[in-house]
C-alpha cells in the first residue's frame, strides 16, 4: 500500500485516540504497516488532541508541514489549526460543530466564523468535506460516537484492504460491547455523509 499520511484533530473527550486506535488495528489486520504517534494538550476534556496515523511503508511516525494526505477534524477550530499540515492535494474531512474554549464562553476570545473558514480551506485543498457530524453522532443517542461518524467519512478515502467491512468488523471486534450498536450505527451515518468525497 501506497504510504497514506493521516492527521486526525480534536479536543478532549471526543474519541480521537479511539479512532486513530481502530484506524491502527484496521491496517494490522490486513498486514498494512502502520505507525502512530500522538500529542495530548491540556490533561482534560477540551484540550488539544492530535493523532498521527501513517499507513503503508516508512520509517517516520510524525506528519511534517504540508505533508498530510488527510486531515480528520472533530472541531473545526482545531482543523483550522491544523491546516499547515495540508497541501493541495490534501483531503480534509472536518464537523462543523464547534466546542467552544473556556476563553470565548468568558468572553475572551471570539470563535471563527465556520462558514467563512470553510470556504478558504476548500479553495486550498483538493477536497473538503465539512458536516455536521455532532448531530449525525446524537442520532446514535450519543454524542461520544462522535469518533465513529468521523471514522465512517474517512473511510472513503482509504484504498483496498482498508475497507469499510473491515472498520466495521474492527469496531464490532474491539470497541465496547455496550457501545457496538451504536458505533455501528455510527460508522454508518458517518460513511453516508463522506460519499461526497
């Protein structure tokens, strides 16, 4: 398999350890090389999380400056952030939903206005898919399947062996058996939004 550069952004508590884990077994069970590596801003929820999944052969763990390939946002604030890792040929799958820092609810600071960055990363980027994963993971009856809507719209953009049965076997195999149902479910509305791309 071609060498495959993931960048997947979030904060605190939605489930990007999680994603990029499954990403990991995904690729392992296949016998895709897979290395990982990852960054942990503030030690609790809404803290910067940053998750680096490279497939395919290489040596290296970390994506360099323009160098992903795709760029997963679970909070658009963060793959605003994140946009210096992309180039033109970047995809970049991002929620729209924000979770606003501390600083903006006390008035601090003021959040981006989403619409209008969205339109600047897609004129920078090869393909920009941007939706509303929150209220896609809320029709699971939880908002923590957040991982797994984003992980469904991902999917899209890996080639063979990595599959969408294959996630979907991963999920079933080694997420919570209370969770499955759900992360299915989820997988699925995920998948369904990223056609797109």
């Amino acid at each position: 398999m071609n060498l495959t550069k993931i960048m997947i952004v979030a904060v605190g508590g939605q489930g990007n350890i999680l994603a990029a884990r499954v990403i990991g077994e995904a690729a392992i069970t296949v016998g895709v090389p897979v290395r990982m590596s990852e960054f942990h801003g503030m030690a609790q929820r809404g803290g910067v999380v940053e998750s680096m999944v490279l497939l395919g052969d290489g040596n290296s763990s970390c994506i360099s400056d323009g160098d992903a390939d795709v760029l997963l946002g679970f909070e658009p604030c963060e793959t605003i952030r994140a946009m210096h890792k992309c180039n033109a040929a970047s995809v970049v799958i991002t929620n729209i939903q924000p979770v606003p820092p501390f600083t903006v609810g006390l008035g601090m600071d003021k959040y981006p206005d989403v619409g209008k960055a969205m339109g600047k990363i897609k004129n920078r980027v090869q393909s920009l898919v941007s939706f509303d994963a929150t209220s896609l993971s809320l029709q699971t009856g939880s908002k923590l399947s957040l991982n797994m809507v984003m992980l469904g719209a991902l999917a899209h953009t890996l080639a063979e062996p990595l599959t969408p049965d294959l996630f979907r076997q991963v999920i079933q195999e080694k997420t919570k058996a209370s969770f499955v149902k759900s992360n299915l479910r989820a997988f699925d509305l995920g998948y369904e939004a990223g056609s797109s791309i």
